[in-house]
C-alpha cells in the first residue's frame, strides 16, 4: 500500500478520477505491487498494460520484456507512449538494459482507490505525535 501511495498515481483535491494507475521502470516493483493486487484479489483480467519510453530506444523488446514480467502477451498492452528525443539532454538510461517504464492500470478500480487512500490516511493519523495508534 505504502508503495502505491508513493508511487502510483494520486486524485488531487480539484480533479478525483479515483482510478489505480501504478508506474515504474523497476522490475522488482512491479512484481510487488501485482502480488500485492492478487493479495487483495484483483482479478488479472481488470489489469491494463501499457509502456511509456523513448522512442529511440528498442521499443518491440522492451514490450515483450514487460509482457514477460508480468505474465501476459504484448497483445494484451495499449498503445506505448513514445517520449520525444532531446537532444540537449544527456540520457544516462540508454543501451540494451533500458526498457522504459511499465504502466499498470486497474479498470473498475474506485472502490479499489478509495481503499488505498484510506488504508494511507490511517496509517498517517496513527503515526501523528500524540496519537495512540488508534484510528
């Protein structure tokens, strides 16, 4: 839970669209947060994949490396988000290794993201000075 509130996205006062995005470029993050969706049993068939990389990197590999991490095939992905090239920017994420980031939705997932952030909002009012850890 503390993983997706610190990196996943988050509704802003001014535009709630409560939907579980999560985004990451480390494999080991991936896995821990879809363990921790089957942990809350949701079903794989509610998961949405998509990459998001630039476009001069290895774009097809990169797909079936994350298709492959996640157990599915590159059929099942959306459309990948190319970042344009700068040329003023010296990209040190660059070379066979870089696969871009792996975007993780979850449909029908309001309930599921208004669960999260009040799991969040708990474990902060428990921590606060004076609390007694009773929410």
């Amino acid at each position: 839970m503390g993983l997706y509130w610190a990196e996943g996205a988050k509704d802003k006062i001014y535009s709630r669209r409560e939907y579980v995005l999560f985004v990451n470029s480390d494999p080991d993050m991936i896995k821990v947060f879809i363990a921790w969706l089957e942990l809350l049993k949701v079903e794989r068939e509610r998961l949405r994949f998509r990459v998001m990389i630039h476009e001069n990197a290895d774009v097809a590999a990169a797909e079936q490396y994350w298709a492959s991490l996640v157990g599915t095939d590159t059929t099942r992905f959306g459309k990948t988000t190319l970042k344009k090239h700068n040329p003023k920017t010296v990209r040190k994420n660059v070379g066979d290794h870089y696969r871009g980031c792996l975007v993780i939705g979850v449909v029908q997932s309001a309930d599921l993201y208004r669960r999260i952030e009040g799991w969040w909002n708990g474990i902060v009012l428990g921590s606060a000075p004076g609390s007694s850890g009773k929410v």
